[in-house]
C-alpha cells in the first residue's frame, strides 16, 4: 500500500465542517476535561500519585463495562468504579508502600473484571475497545451539563482545600503536626481523583487517561515551579492535547486516543529539551564567572 493509500484509508476530511459542528460540544467537552486535567495533574505531581491515577482508571473501566454489559448508564458505571477504587486506596493505603501495594492489587483485579465483562457483551466491538482506547461520541447537552457539573465540583473542591492539601503533599509530619487533617485530605482527594477519572475515561480511555491527568503536569513541572505558572501551563498543554486529538480525529478513522497521547508526550518531550537546555545555559554562565 502506497502512502496516499494508506493516508486516504486513515483519513477523509471531506466533511470535517460538518463534522465539528455535528461534535462541537463534544469539542466542548474536551477542552472542560483539559482544565480539570490540568488543575488535578498539579497536586497529583504534587502528591506523587501518578500510579493511583492508573489504579483508579482500571476499576472505572471495570464499572463502565458493567454499566455496559446490564444496559446502564456508562459514565454512573465509571463513576462508581473510579470511587471505589479511590475510597479503597485513600483508606487503606495512607503509607507510601501500602498504597503501591493496593493499587498493584487493584490494576489487574480492574482490568481483567473490566475485560470479563466485555467479553460477555452482546454489542458492538467499537463500544468495548472505546472504554479502553476511548472513541468521538456525540455529546448531546444533558451529558455536557452533567460533565461541566463534575468538573467544576472538582475545581472548587480543590480550591476550598487547595492550600492545605499542598502544605500535607509537601511535608506530611510537619502538617499533621500543625493541625492539618492529613487523612482527611488524602480520602477528599482521592474521591476528586476517582470523578475526574471517571468522567474523562468515556473520551480518553481507561488505559491511556495517564496522558490528561498527568503528562501535562508533569510537562509543565519542567519550565516552572510556581504553583500558579505550573498549573496555568499545566491546564493549557492538557487542553490542547485534549482538543488538539479530537480535532485531528474527527477527520480519521484511528481512535482518538493515539492523537491525544502522541500530542501530550510532544509537548513533554519539549519541555524537557528547554529545562535541559536552560539547566546547561546555567551551569555554563556559572562556569563562566
């Protein structure tokens, strides 16, 4: 197959107008996942919580594919996994290594309940590999109202506890010292943690949701250190990884997924060649004097 074959089998943007304004609040609904992505991606940097995020996507995948399997509703089946997984490991796991543990049990009991369930699914295929590899749906104004909903709930949370969850991340014994309720915060994070798992599981996917939830922080740590920057910065590469991804894949037949990690990792990947760039600029004009 030549490579304007293979470019016409992947791709068609005959109708991409229409398209955009068939999907525009799906549009919407990724860039509203892009600010939540990128405010939560801080304090789990901040927490080093990047494999609780993946922990956390295994079970939402094992609820949605319930949800599916019985003719629920597929983001209340998610929902329900991502909290019970987030409940289990902020109550359970309030150490370092029992948290690991947990969620090392949590990611293969989740995944291969998940793929049980699929398995007994009558449906469509492209329903079962869209919870994995996530897929553009149709988001119609009940489904947009309901995600804005979550996500702000999330955002104000965040914002109410915001300060003192930061000053328990950065030192937890100097904190539990000074009154700061730890394991009060750790549990009300984590239940933030498991909705805005949930509700970006249907686009993203379970397996790859990693690539809005921690990849733009992690990109955006890189270049700045203030909370505020990082988090500004942080929000703006999750939402153009977002958007950028189901823009690019309204015109083609590859799942949305691919595009949305694939445009994460490049702006990671920059961020990482300017800190290492600036780091060496540093180090030489130090040399120099």
């Amino acid at each position: 197959m030549s490579l304007d074959e293979l470019w016409s089998t992947l791709f068609d943007f005959s109708d991409y107008g229409a398209l955009v304004a068939l999907l525009w609040n799906s549009i919407l609904a990724g860039a509203v996942l892009g600010v939540l992505g990128g405010v939560i991606g801080y304090f789990v940097m901040a927490r080093d919580l990047p494999f609780a995020v993946h922990g956390i996507s295994e079970l939402s995948f094992a609820g949605a594919s319930g949800a599916l399997l019985i003719g629920a509703n597929v983001i209340a089946g998610s929902v329900v996994g991502s909290l019970l997984a987030a409940l289990l490991i902020g109550f359970l796991g309030t150490r370092a290594r029992d948290r690991n543990s947990i969620i090392g049990v949590l990611m293969p009991f989740g995944l291969g309940l998940g793929i049980l369930f699929l398995a007994l699914y009558p449906g469509r295929s492209s329903n079962k590999f869209g919870l994995l590899t996530g897929q553009i749906v149709a988001v119609d104004n009940p489904q947009l109202t309901s995600l804005v909903a979550v996500a702000a709930l999330v955002l104000v949370a965040l914002v109410v506890i915001g300060r003192p969850l930061l000053f328990a991340s950065l030192d937890e014994e100097v904190a539990a010292a000074r009154g700061v309720p730890v394991r009060a915060l750790s549990i009300a994070f984590m239940v933030l943690l498991g909705l805005a798992t949930a509700v970006s599981l249907h686009i993203v996917g379970a397996l790859l949701v990693l690539a809005l939830l921690v990849t733009p922080a992690a990109a955006a740590l890189r270049i700045a250190s203030a909370p505020a920057a990082v988090i500004s910065l942080s929000v703006l590469f999750a939402t153009v990884s977002t958007v950028g991804g189901i823009m690019l894949a309204l015109g083609s037949s590859i799942p949305i997924s691919p595009y949305v990690t694939t445009i994460s990792f490049s702006i990671y990947l920059v961020c990482r060649i300017a800190s290492n760039l600036r780091s060496r600029t540093r180090r030489l004009r130090e040399t120099a004097a």
